[in-house]
C-alpha cells in the first residue's frame, strides 16, 4: 500500500482543523483519518471479515426539480465516504471524522436524509488512541 501526502490544505474554515488530502494506491481521500480507515478496511479485507469496500459511493436525496415560481434547484447528494460489505452479507456505509465536535450541521441534515429515505445506517466514526469510536454509541466499533 503506497501514500502520498500532499501539503495543500483544504478548507480554512475558522474553527475546523484543516484537511491535507492523502493518496493511497491511487485513491485520493480529503484527510489522512480517512486515509488511515481505509487501510484498516484493507486489512480487515484481507483477514476474511470484509470481502468489498467502495470509497465514496454516493446517494441522491433529491432530484434536480423546479419550484413553483419557476426557479431551477439543484440536486441534493450524499457522499460518503465508505460502503464495505462483510463476508456475511451485510452492507455497512461510513463516514470518517476527525473528531465528533467537528460535525457540521449539514452533514447530519445530508445523513439523516439519506438514512430516512434509503433505509440504510450510516456510522459515523473518529479515531481516539488508535481506536475507532462510534460516534453515536461513543464505543468503539465493533466489526463483526
């Protein structure tokens, strides 16, 4: 498994700690906690646990459409940042975070919508002392 790092730094946003995207095997990640998940994910792949991990799939909430005062709106997607499929069948999606106060209000607007209309449970996760917590249970996470 081959990194690279890259010294741009995204965002600025005051408050938030900047993202230095990461490369690894060719897979751009926004930060190197999620450069680090996906290579536990690999791990966890090649043990037998996992047996599929799609970086970044995405799912539209809601289509482009135009209101009643005839003003085009936008489409409305969800990116996440990992879907893995375990040995057993099951199907989880992720989304890594470098810390649970570091949650904008939008992302849990974006994950709520999407949970609600696909049906699906999205975990939310952050590294504490090298082990990844769930950030709704505030456990670590267990992968089985």
């Amino acid at each position: 498994m081959t990194t690279a790092t890259f010294r741009r730094q995204v965002g600025g946003v005051q408050g938030r700690q900047p993202r230095i995207p990461t490369v690894v095997d060719g897979i751009e990640f926004t930060s190197k906690t999620e450069a680090a998940f996906f290579g536990e994910l690999v791990l966890l792949r090649k043990a037998g646990i996992i047996t599929a991990i799609e970086c970044h799939p995405f799912f539209d909430f809601q289509e482009k459409f135009t209101n009643a005062r005839g003003i085009k709106r936008g489409r409305h997607r969800y990116t996440a940042d990992f879907r893995v499929t375990y040995a057993s069948g099951d199907v989880r999606v992720f989304e890594v975070k470098a810390a649970p106060h570091m949650i904008p209000q939008d992302f849990k607007l974006r994950r709520d919508a999407t949970e609600a209309l696909f049906g699906i449970a999205v975990w939310t996760v952050y590294t504490s002392n090298r082990r990844w917590i769930d950030v709704d249970t505030k456990k670590e996470l267990v992968w089985s």
